[in-house]
C-alpha cells in the first residue's frame, strides 16, 4: 500500500484513494500543479475586478445568479455559502468516506481549473496529513450539484468552523484542531466557496473503496462456492475451460477459472466421479455460480472504467478552461456514478440470494447428499446451523430491497433550478451496506461449508478448500454440539472481510489472479 501520494503529476489512482483514505498515507501537491492553481487564480482576481458581473464570482449562486454582489460583500458571500450548505443531519460518514472525498476534491483543486488560491490545495493536503476528519453528516446530498453538503462540512473546517475528528479519533471544534496541528484557518474569496462543494466526490470516492472491496469479495464469492460444491458433492466438471468458451464473457470465465483451481485435486471430488454417480446435473446455485458471479465481475468491470474517467475529470461549476474562458456547464451531475452504484447494489444482491441458496441446500438433508440435518451434531436435540441460515436469509431479504435504484428517483430543488437530481449519494450510502452484507452471508456459506467438509471425513477436500477451512479452525471450532453461534459468525465474517479468506485460497492454487490487499468493508 502506497506509503505518499502526489496530487496533481497525473490522475489518482483507485489505490492511490484507498491509501489515503484507509491507510492514512500521506499526501504532496505537485509543485507544477500549485503553479497552475496559481496561474488560474490570477485570472479569476482580473475578472473579480470586473464591473460586469460573472457567476460564482460576482453573482449569487443556483436561482440567485443573475444577483451582482459588490465587492465588499463577496467574501462574506463565499462563507454564507459555506455555512448555510453545510446542513447534512444524521449519523456521522465514516471517516474513510470523508477522506476519500477529501483527497477527490483536493485533485480537482489541483488541476487549475476551478480558480481557488494555492493556499486553498494546501490546506486540503494539511488537513489529511494531520488526520484531521470533519464531521459529515450522512443525509443533506442529492447528487446534484454535487455532493454539496457532505463538501460543505469540509469546507467549513477548512474555514476553521465546525466539528472535527482529530488524529486520535477525538470530537472537537476545527478551530481548536486546526490550531493544535498549526494549521491556519482560511478566509474564502471570489469562486471558492463554489469550487470547494460542486464535484461528485463524494459518491465517487464510496464507489472506489467499494470496488475495491468487491475484488475481493468476489473472489470469496468463487472460494465460499467451491467449499459448498465440494461439500455437497457437486460436480466440477460443468466449469471445464471449453464449456466456458462456448460463452465467451470474461468474468464468467475468470470465476470458473476460479472455481477449478480452488477444486484442483479434490478426494471429495474424485470420489464420485466414477459411473456409479447417478446425478445428471447440480442445482443451479452450484452449477451456474460462474455465470452469476461471472456477471457480477464484468459489473465490476464496467464500473471501475466509469470511476476511472471519474479521476480524470475536474468537475466545477463554473470551470476554468485551458484556454482561460469561465464556463457554467453541467458535469458535477452525478448520474454517471450513480448508475454504476446502483448497478453494483443488483449484482451485490444476486451473488449473496446465490451464496445463500448454496447455504441452505447443505442444511438440507433432502438435498444435502447424505450429511446430517442443519449439520447438527445430535439430530432432534441440537439445531446445529438452522439459524445462521436464517441470518443470512433476512440479510439477503434486506439487500434485495437495497437493490432497488436510487438514480430513478429525483425530487426538484432550489426553486425548480435543480429540478432533476442524481440521488448518487443515496446509492453509493445503501451500496456500502450492502457489500457489508454480502460480506456477512459469505462468512455464513464458508462457515457452514467448512462444517460440512469435515463431515465428509475421512475424505480430504482440496488444497485450496482445505487451507480456508484450516483457516477457519483457528477461529472457529469443528463439528459438535450446539454453542453460541453468533461469535463464529462474526469471526468468519472478519476473516472474509479482511480478505484472509480469498488470499489463503489462492496461495493454494496455481492460478494467475492476483488480489490487492483488501481491508474491512464499512
């Protein structure tokens, strides 16, 4: 993981953003982009001497920028702006969203298209090194223009006002952070205000750390199916190369790629597979799992191309473009990013109905191939995993109903100025908790798949499967009488979400695909 990150040599990268905002790497303007910053502002001063007015600059801003603002009032103007925006309510963003958003604007100050003073990119950039975090709120935005609440919050701790988490996690005012860390408060001028809140970042950044989330989780998603097939005495032969190119989509053939490696070599496998098997053909949830979870990939896939135009974008309104004109435009709406946010919350939910299906059918001892009844260790007195299945079931239910768009949805604003909103933040806010979801039923079908291995004794399952549920084991212990099984639960889930699970099975395998290092989901 990057240990700095510079801002403005080039666009950030996905894993540039997941530095900084999880693992507090330190951050460097560009001396070039400061130059730039500071080419750009001198423009904006000319035409702040103006007497024509110019919007974001000498007008109002939304329905009232047809209103000239006199000199003597313009930075009263920008914090007005500042503080009657910064109107989020609700829990606290986490602070891994807050500095995501923070880094994202911070680029885009960088690029010299917005008109801030380099002052201004400086103290983004000191405000992150210092582990500063201002608190968001989680509702205020719309997704247009931009995340403009969630950015206000930001903006009014650049300005010293507000509340803040320092380094240590501590709730405090930004005055007494921003002094404790020898950090002067900034008085906004002519366009600041507007530059510090139009931009997507916000929804942009929760969409890069879920991507990055999901790199993972897929895979696990591959691993946690291939221990349910395995277990259940499925086949793995419908995932053979050959048949996957008679269908040629890339994630489908990437997740059954997956799935013969972590099958590779499997006694449990190879124990059927003579022509005294009578079974012609696996329930879906284990036959198709590289069509559903292949799909979720190329999902994957296409949102990433979406997030990596995102980086290299400068949204503001107006912009300043290269040529020095002051453009009004429309780019900070965030239906772009919104789309593939919504998108990701259906593929999150199809995999987790599919990861649970898989669950419920080892429980099955109609459909179980020959283990016990909930793998339960004494059958009629213990109820063995019955309920972690429930689990699972009511958090499928819940993301079934998170799947449900939030980008079809708008509702007017600002005197019908803004009257068609993206609602990005809403999705990138229930995505968040759907991949924590799917995290939490994944850990459910390797706990329960896990069990049904050992119960196949004294068959051996395969390197791969084997090494998750050795893994498995140091947490959590082996088949036997009923014990409170909320703990394992969490513990699995720890283990799938700080990709411990995903890793070990590919350690395991000859495969090609490579994981960057995930860390826990929100």
């Amino acid at each position: 993981m990057n240990a700095s990150v510079t801002v403005g040599s080039q666009p950030l990268t996905p894993q540039d953003v997941v530095a900084v905002a999880r693992h507090d790497a330190q951050v460097t303007v560009d001396d070039d982009a400061l130059q730039r910053v500071a080419d750009t502002r001198a423009l904006i001063e000319a035409l702040a001497d103006d007497p024509q007015p110019h919007y974001g600059i000498s007008t109002g801003f939304g329905a009232l920028a047809t209103t000239f603002i006199a000199e003597d009032r313009r930075a009263q103007l920008q914090a007005s702006l500042i503080r009657s925006h910064a109107a989020g309510t609700g829990s606290e963003v986490e602070r891994e969203v807050v500095r995501a958003l923070m880094l994202l604007r911070l680029q885009t100050l960088s690029t010299g298209r917005t008109g801030v003073r380099p002052v201004v990119v400086e103290t983004y950039a000191a405000l992150l090194n210092a582990g500063i975090t201002p608190v968001v709120r989680e509702y205020g935005s719309l997704g247009c223009s931009g995340d403009l609440a969630p950015l206000s919050h930001v903006a009014l701790a650049v300005m010293g006002e507000g509340e803040v988490r320092d380094a240590a996690g501590d709730r405090r005012s930004a005055a007494d952070a921003l002094a404790a860390a020898g950090i002067a408060p900034v008085a906004l001028r002519e366009k600041e205000g507007l530059a510090l809140i139009n931009g997507t970042d916000g929804m942009l950044g929760m969409l890069l750390l879920a991507l990055h989330d999901l790199e993972m989780l897929l895979t696990t998603a591959d691993v946690s199916a291939a221990i349910s097939i395995e277990s259940q005495l499925g086949t793995d032969a419908v995932f053979a190369a050959d048949l996957m190119a008679l269908r040629p989509q890339l994630g489908q053939a990437a997740s059954a790629a997956n799935l013969r490696a972590f099958l590779a070599g499997s006694p449990i496998v190879a124990s059927h597979r003579g022509p005294e098997c009578t079974r012609v053909q696996d329930a879906y949830s284990l036959r198709c799992a590289p069509q559903v979870h292949g799909a979720a990939r190329d999902t994957m896939t296409h949102a990433a191309r979406v997030a990596e135009r995102e980086l290299a974008s400068a949204v503001d309104n107006p912009v300043v473009t290269v040529d020095g004109r002051i453009e009004s435009n429309g780019n900070f709406h965030g239906a772009p990013v919104a789309y593939v946010l919504d998108f990701l919350a259906i593929a999150v939910a199809d995999v987790a109905s599919m990861s649970e299906r898989r669950t419920d059918r080892a429980l099955d001892v109609a459909r179980s191939n020959g283990l016990p009844p909930f793998l339960a260790d004494e059958v009629g007195v213990d109820s063995g995993l019955m309920i972690a299945q429930y689990a699972a079931a009511g958090i499928v239910s819940e993301l079934k109903r998170l799947a449900a768009p939030a980008s079809v949805d708008s509702i007017p604003s600002s005197a019908m100025q803004e009257d068609h909103v993206s609602m990005g933040w809403a999705g990138a806010r229930k995505l968040r908790r759907s991949i924590d979801g799917l995290a939490r039923v994944l850990a459910i079908e390797v706990l329960t798949g896990c069990r049904a291995l050992d119960l196949r004794a004294p068959l051996e399952p395969a390197a791969a499967t084997g090494a998750v549920r050795d893994l498995v084991r140091t947490r959590v212990e082996g088949p036997g009488p009923d014990r409170f099984v909320s703990p394992e639960i969490e513990a699995v889930t720890e283990l799938v979400a700080s990709g411990a699970v995903a890793r070990v099975a590919l350690a395991r395998t000859d495969s090609a695909h490579t994981l960057s290092t995930p860390v826990h989901t929100a």
